[in-house]
C-alpha cells in the first residue's frame, strides 16, 4: 500500500457496486478518509455543511434524480475549491464536455475516467496532482476607467509593452515576441490590457492606444536588431482599427520613422473583429499584406465563418486559441480539431501558432502534431522590453537539456 493521503475524499456514484469498488481501490491508493454516497442530493447536503472538509471528489455522471452535470451547478454555491475527478460510463465526448463546464465554473478537474476504470488508470489520473484546497482569485469586474484618466495614461507613457516570446517547435529557437499591453497605474500596479481595453474602445481611444503599441513594438524591434536579435514583433488590432481606411498608411509612416522595415511586423486580429464592414475590411487588410507586414487570424476556431475568412483575406498565420491546446494531448476532441486545424494549414501555405503552451504535455503534443510556433507560460510569461535579451540567453543555455532540439 502507499503512504496514506491526508485529503478526504467524497465518492458519488448511485451503482453500488462500482460505488464499492472505487472505494476500495482508493484505499489501496492510499486514502485513508472516505465518505461514499449512492445519492447526490445527499451529498450536497453534507457539503453545504462544511464543502472545506474534503479535498477530493469523485462524481459519476450519470445518476438518477440529480445527475452529476446538475450536480456541479450546486457545488459551485457551496464554495467547494478542492479537487475534482470525473467518472462515467457514458461516450468519451460527453465526459470531455462535463470537464470543460466544469473548468469554466472554475472548478479544479483533476482528470477523467471512463467506467470501469483500474486502479491503474485511477492512479494515472491522481498521481502528481494537487489534491486539497486552491485559491482562486475572486471574479471582480474590470475598473470603468475614464476618459481623462486613460488619455492621462497615454499621454504620460503609463501604458507599455509587454513582451511574449514565440518559440520555433522544430528547434526551440525565438522567432519572435507579442506586444501587450500593460497600464503602470500609479495606484492599482500592473494592470493587463483585459482591465482597461474595455474603457479605452468605449471612449474612442483605440487608435490611440494601436498608435503607442507600434511605435513602441517597431523601436524595440530596431533597437533588438542593432542589438544583434533579428525578431518579428507581433500587435493586435480591434475591430476600429481594421475598419480604418488609413491604417495601412499611418502603419508605414511609424514603421519609416522606427526606421523598421514592415516585414518585421505582424497584426494579429480575431474573426469575430471582421465581421461590422467586411468590404473595408478586406481592403485595409490587402493594402497591409501589398506592403509585407504580416497578417495572423487569432483565436481560431472560435469566431464566425473561419473558413470564409481563410478563404477571403490573405493571412499568413493561424493561431490556434489556447482552449484547443492546454491539455491537448488527453483530450482527443482537441486532438482532432489541431490535427486538421494544422494540415487545413499546410495546404493554404499558413504558418500555424499553439497559444497557451503551459506545460511539457502540450509542448511535446503541438510538437509532433505538426504545429510550426508555441506561444504560452511554458516558455515565458510576458515580460519589459529590458528583460528579453537576459531570459533569452538563459532560454537558449536550457533548451538542449529539455530536448527542445530533437525533430
């Protein structure tokens, strides 16, 4: 037997057999504290009470009376916050489904298994993970900043590019970073551009903001050059932007002043962006590709009409939304949509992006998946200008020892 768990654990499953059977294994896993219920009703009652208590969690889907997708509604009001496993006998999609609500109710899923699973595959899916309470942090609403505020902001350089690193999968080499934007306030810290993007399209201030961010992105790319680093810098543009007639000229003049040639530059937009006047649209986006600047669809697969959009605009990348890729390599939905998301875009000659590489797993899956660039928190989060240049020194000393440079 292994060394006891100290967490508590709560099994749900109305068949009483497997019910036992679990139990057991559990205890021949190592949990020691293990509290069983036939009925998921009674088990809310018993968290309601005290949902601190336990650590760990094992829900049977299919139940009678509360089934366990109406069951994780409720324990969202209990504030449980420990650990979750997944069980069922039903097809592998539906399991997959009730982890992804799961995990949108910011609920902490541990794994999932199909009934009737070993002991070996329950191990699998405990072994190495954090079991017990976890902090979340509290769900706030953005600040509704200002006008004055944000055009103080501007004005006074408080608002400032992040940097995140692409990383090349074939070779584990930087071909280049994504401009961020990040607010300095003088009172709230970093905040992230989810805190004030929001404020700044209501109050007309986008192209403000879109003009800062190439200037800034342009600089560093001239100034990283002389610096001996030859890197693409990456901005995004909202749906105003694209929509303006002039920006393909306005991009250039910055680009002249930089003195930046704009096959350095990529603009990355989402579908849902193209879709208010998607004549002017498609014109300022043609113009931006006459002039090289590089054009990267966002967030694919999670918009409107993407195959339209594929076939319409001329883009060079396709950046798959982090939602397909963290934990791609055990889901197979997720497997299945970048597999054919990545040979869609070898046949249309697109370079294809993995945003949100956040662990080994899915380095290695969107690696030999075909994927061309990973992007995410596995490599780096982002980061000032200043410090590139040391974490890419670093980067670079590390990644023959993480086998970065195997094909």
């Amino acid at each position: 037997m292994k060394s006891p768990h100290v967490v508590k654990v709560m099994v749900i499953d109305d068949d009483v057999f497997a019910l036992k059977l679990l139990t057991r294994q559990l205890e021949q896993l190592g949990f020691a504290d293990i509290v069983s219920f036939g009925r998921a009703d009674e088990a809310l009652a018993l968290l309601k009470q005290d949902s601190r208590a336990f650590g760990l969690i094992v829900l049977d889907l299919k139940m009678p009376e509360m089934d366990g997708i109406e069951f994780l509604r409720h324990l969202i009001c209990t504030g449980y916050n420990s650990a979750l496993l997944l069980i069922s006998g039903a097809e592998a999609r539906i399991l997959q489904s009730a982890h992804r609500l799961a995990a949108m109710q910011g609920l902490h899923v541990v794994g999932t298994l199909h009934k009737p699973a070993s002991i070996k595959q329950l191990n699998e899916q405990l072994e190495g993970k954090l079991l017990g309470p976890t902090w979340r942090p509290p769900q706030m609403r953005a600040p509704n900043f200002a006008a004055t505020d944000l055009r103080e902001a501007l004005a006074e350089g408080e608002i400032v590019s992040y940097y995140q690193p692409k990383v090349d999968l074939a070779t584990g080499t930087i071909v280049g970073v994504e401009a961020l934007a990040r607010w300095q306030h003088p009172h709230g810290g970093i905040l992230p551009a989810s805190q004030f993007i929001g404020a700044i399209e209501a109050h007309g201030q986008v192209g403000e903001l879109t003009a800062l961010m190439l200037e800034d992105a342009l600089r560093q790319a001239r100034d990283w050059c002389e610096g001996g680093l030859d890197l693409a810098v990456s901005v995004n543009l909202s749906a105003a932007n694209v929509c303006a007639l002039d920006l393909p000229d306005v991009i250039e003049s910055i680009a002249q002043r930089a003195g930046v040639p704009l096959s350095r530059l990529a603009l990355e937009l989402t579908e849902s962006q193209l879709m208010g006047k998607p004549a002017q649209s498609l014109e300022v986006l043609t113009r931006l590709r006459l002039k090289g600047i590089t054009l990267s669809i966002d967030d694919f697969g999670t918009g409107h009409s993407s195959l339209a959009k594929l076939r319409d605009i001329p883009f060079d990348e396709l950046k798959l939304h982090g939602s397909f890729v963290r934990g791609a390599a055990g889901d197979s939905a997720s497997r299945t949509i970048i597999e054919a998301t990545a040979g869609m875009a070898r046949e249309l000659g697109l370079r294809t992006v993995a945003e949100s590489v956040e662990d080994r797993a899915d380095w290695e899956y969107v690696k030999a998946s075909g994927i061309d660039v990973a992007q995410g928190y596995y490599i780096s989060r982002p980061m000032p200008a200043q410090e590139l240049a040391t974490w890419i020194a670093g980067w670079q000393s590390q990644r023959a020892t993480m086998g970065m440079l195997q094909t």
